[in-house]
C-alpha cells in the first residue's frame, strides 16, 4: 500500500515538496501507534525497565561474585625482610586492627600477638546475646586482614605475660587446650604497639563475677543467650511457684551506658516478637530492671536523648533505678543502695553486669616497671603522639590508655588510624635521612662533592616535611543507641552544635552506619541475612543440649 502511494504521487507529475509531504504523511501513518503490530506507550516503558532492571541485577550479582572471590583469593606477598624494623602489635581489638587494616606493610615486618584470632565488631553484641544475629556474623579473622597486606603479617594466637621495657622484649604464652611442644616463648621487637584492652570493672564488689554474666566478649554472649534460656525454661517448669517464677523471669541489668541500654532493648525485643509466640504464658512474667549509679544513663547523649530514652523504657514497662549502687551479688538476689540510701535486696533470675572497665594484669606490671613516669591507676599515660611515657618506641592506644577521650570504639578506631599514619611517616622520615646522608657522602674523583645541589635541596625539602608530625586530634563523629522497638537515638555533630534525634527514623540510619563500619563485605552480607531472617523467621529459641 506504501508503494502504491508513492507511485501514484510520482506518476501524478506533484510538485517534489508535495511528493515530500505525501511519504512524510505515509510514513507517519504506517508508524502509527493505531498499527496493529505497534506497543502502546507504557507496555514500551515497561519492556526498558525491565531490561535496565536485568542488567542492574546482572552487575550487581557479578560484581559482588567478582568481590568475594577476589577476597577469597588474594595474591602472593612479600617475605620478611631482616633488614627493616619490626612491629608487634598486641591485640585484635578496635585500636590494633584499624592500625593494621590501615599500615603500610612495605615500611616495617609486622608481627600481631592476641589470645583471639578474629576482630569482633563489639556494638553489635547486644543482638547476639539475644539471637537477633549470629556470633561469627560479627567476627573477622585477622588473618583475613593480614593475608591482603603488601607484606607477609606473622599472626600468633597467645596471650601476652610480660613486657620489658628496657631490653625491647615480649613474652607470649599458647593458651589454647590444644598446645604443641613449644607454648612459651619471648619475642624481641623495635616497635611495640600496645592495644591490650580492658577487662569489665567489678569494683571489688563481692559475688560479681561468681553470679553475674559480662558482655564485653564472645563466650560472654553467648552464655547469657544460654542464661536467658535457661530462665525462661525454668520457669516453664511445672509446679513452679509464682514467687520462684517471677525471680527467674526478672532480668537485672548493671550498669546505664550504651552497652546495657542497647542489650535492655533487645531482651524487650525478645519479649514481644518471640516469648509472647513460644512461651504466652510467661510473656507477662518477664520484667527488666536497669540499675544505674549516676543520676541518668546515657551520661554521653543530650538530655533530650535521654528523657526520650527514659520515656521509651517506661513505655515498654523497662524499669530504671538511677542513683543506685550494687553493694552485693548473691546467687539469687543483688543487694543494692537505693537512692533514699536504704538497702534493698532484689530478686533475680538474670544479672547483665555493664559496668565500666578496668586495666589488665600485664597493663598493671608495665606500669609498675615504669613507676617514676606511669602513675594513673586508670590506664597507661601517653603523650601526644601515643607514645608511652617513661618508654622508647612503645606506643600505646586503645582502651588501655588513660587519656582525656572515652573509651569507646570510635576513639580506638582513630587512635589506630593515627598510629598507622604515623608509623609510615616515620619509615618515609628515615628513608629520606639514608637518602640524603648518602647524596652528601658522594665525591667525585677528585675528592670534590658529587651530588646534584638539586636534589640535595629537594630531599631538604622532603625531609623537613616529613619531620613534622602532626599530634593526635580526636574528631567525634557522633554517638549511636539502640532502645528495642525499632527505636534507636543518634547525637550527631553539625556545623557548630549537635543534631539529636530519635525514633524508627533513626534506627534506619543506626542500622545502615553500623552496616557500612562492618570491616568485610562477608560481614555485611551475614549482617544483613541475619537481620531478614529474624524478621521472617523470628529469633531462634532451641539451643543445643548440653548433655551430649
């Protein structure tokens, strides 16, 4: 029909714009959506989104394929070299692993001492102890990050005894049940990194650590998920008294700081999303009650953050005793001093001691071999720089330390950042030295210098750059809480001041920046899982027998 029509325009003898005007006109009309074999306009739209939403699924899922198995599989590494300096680093914790993810392995042969072989990301523990997520979701093999280094990173699962100072020596000690026929041995080192940590603060109080459960640690989540259990079941039990099922059911928690807040929100998210499914019995038994000494938890957020957080608790019936202190713990009751000044003895099925930290034992002898210049039972002094005082080329970082700054894993991370920095301007520092020592030795045959006057007053120049080394300033990026029901709390600093805010909101943001702090794709990935698989599925509460 096309053809006919232009042959009938040509044989007419029409003018060449008409003729043009007549195709224009004829192609407009067999490319009209009224064609029968024409797409309407939104059947066109859908058939391009869902080829650009194909080839959006295609790269991710390659590019994600293409990321784990390069993670998997990393490549050769240089060996030691006997000719640099070495660097041990005590600890796998916050301080030591930023400091090692972050270091320049080229510079110096690194060796990394710690009783635990993994980074465990410790904001995220509260929801282990519950089963919101899986222990190993949270964990990172150190050697995982040691393995992508430039240069071969000697990793020795041991617990550090001993530092002297003065002959530059560490002793370490295999503390594993399995051991070889060598579990004690002392290493030398021209740089020490001490990232020992802290250990829970019991304060002396009499029967802490007999009855209560930590939270600082893996096994520590994981026997009071254990606990937790065994409470609920023991108050399962038939013929169980009223009085004995309200003490088991009753969860004590010590201590008002993030790490007790955020575990009192998820033993509630416990309570309403699972215990009221598997136990309805109980669900209206359980009680939560926080103790804390100071006049209000959360001493570090905005007041408006804690009123929210206070009015949020009592919304979810938590109850919280402020100006409070443990005097006793015994086996089924805690004895404490109320804010009237009276003493008080409270049942217990469950007691969450997150209390505070303290230094531990070999913290304590390398203070005591520096008496003159170590004298804050807090921690070790250190300067601005990180460095130990009264000791050469040690530094010291992390919650060890006894500086002006919280000891929170914000502060350690950046501690360790900082000290990889500085490390790597050292090692430019001495190279530039060598350098230049070598440029001035340089003579001619005639005993005349050598060297390129150039170049000489560019490595000056390098030099005097590197020399100066800037001290450690500490940036806040903001505090983060979790408070159960979907709720969480940010303080975060803006321009001049700080941005507080709190809801569902803000439990978003909480999860995406805990999401994306994770040190490994693997951990985001079984994060994330974790996450859809309770909300699915619910929290998992059959555990394994203990009798097998």
């Amino acid at each position: 029909m096309f053809a006919r029509s232009l042959k009938a325009v040509a044989t007419r003898g029409v003018p060449r714009v008409a003729a043009t005007a007549a195709v224009s006109r004829a192609v407009h009309q067999t490319a009209s959506p009224s064609s029968p074999n024409a797409l309407p306009r939104w059947r066109r739209g859908l058939q391009v989104f869902g080829r650009v939403t194909l080839v959006s699924i295609i790269g991710t899922v390659g590019t994600f394929i293409y990321i784990t198995q390069s993670q998997r599989h990393p490549g050769p590494q240089e060996p030691f070299d006997p000719e640099k300096k070495t660097v041990v680093i005590l600890g796998s914790g916050w301080a030591a692993t930023s400091m090692l993810k972050n270091m320049d392995t080229e510079d110096y042969n690194v060796v990394v001492v710690s009783p635990r072989n993994y980074f465990l990301f410790s904001p995220l523990l509260p929801s282990v102890a519950v089963g919101t997520l899986e222990a190993r979701s949270i964990m990172q093999s150190i050697r995982y990050i040691a393995r992508h280094k430039a240069r071969k990173v000697a990793i020795y699962e041991a617990e550090a005894l001993n530092v002297d100072p003065h002959k530059k020596l560490v002793t370490i000690e295999d503390t594993s049940e399995i051991k070889g026929s060598i579990d004690h041995i002392t290493i030398p080192y021209d740089i020490l990194v001490y990232a020992i940590g802290a250990e829970t603060q019991t304060f002396g109080i009499p029967g802490v650590k007999e009855h209560s459960c930590f939270l600082k640690e893996i096994p520590d989540a994981e026997k009071l998920r254990e606990r937790v259990m065994d409470c609920i079941e023991s108050a399962a039990f038939p013929d169980q008294s009223q009085e004995e099922v309200d003490r088991l059911m009753h969860m004590v928690i010590v201590g008002g700081g993030p790490t007790g807040i955020e575990f009192a929100g998820e033993l509630h998210d416990f309570l309403q999303d699972d215990l009221r499914a598997w136990y309805p019995e109980l669900a209206d038994k359980l009680k939560i009650t926080l103790v804390e000494a100071l006049p209000n938890v959360l001493p570090m957020f905005s007041r408006e953050l804690i009123q929210y957080t206070e009015s949020t608790f009592k919304q979810q019936n938590i109850e919280i005793l402020t100006k409070t202190m443990v005097k006793e713990v015994k086996d089924r009751t805690v004895v404490v001093k109320n804010e009237r000044g009276q003493n008080e003895e409270i049942p217990f099925g469950l007691l969450v001691w997150a209390a505070g930290n303290v230094s531990r034992k070999i913290t304590r002898d390398l203070m005591a071999s520096l008496p003159k210049d170590q004298t804050n039972r807090r921690g070790l002094l250190v300067d601005d720089y990180m460095r130990l005082l009264g000791a050469e080329d040690i530094y010291a970082i992390g919650d060890c330390t006894a500086t002006s700054y919280a000891p929170t894993a914000q502060v350690a991370s950046q501690q360790g950042i900082y000290l990889s920095r500085l490390l790597s301007q050292l090692a430019k520092k001495e190279k530039l030295e060598a350098r230049l020592k070598e440029l001035r030795a340089q003579k001619d045959s005639s005993g005349v210098g050598a060297a390129n006057p150039e170049e000489v007053e560019n490595t000056v120049k390098q030099l005097n750059k590197a020399s100066k080394i800037r001290p450690f300033a500490y940036s806040h990026q903001g505090s983060l809480a979790y408070i159960g029901s979907d709720k969480a709390i940010a303080d975060l600093p803006l321009f001049n001041g700080n941005f507080a805010s709190g809801g569902v909101a803000t439990f978003l943001f909480w999860r995406s920046a805990y999401l994306s702090t994770l040190f490994s794709l693997r951990n985001r990935t079984l994060v994330l899982s974790d996450w859809m698989k309770v909300k699915i599925f619910g929290r998992d509460v059959a555990r394994e027998s203990r009798y097998l």
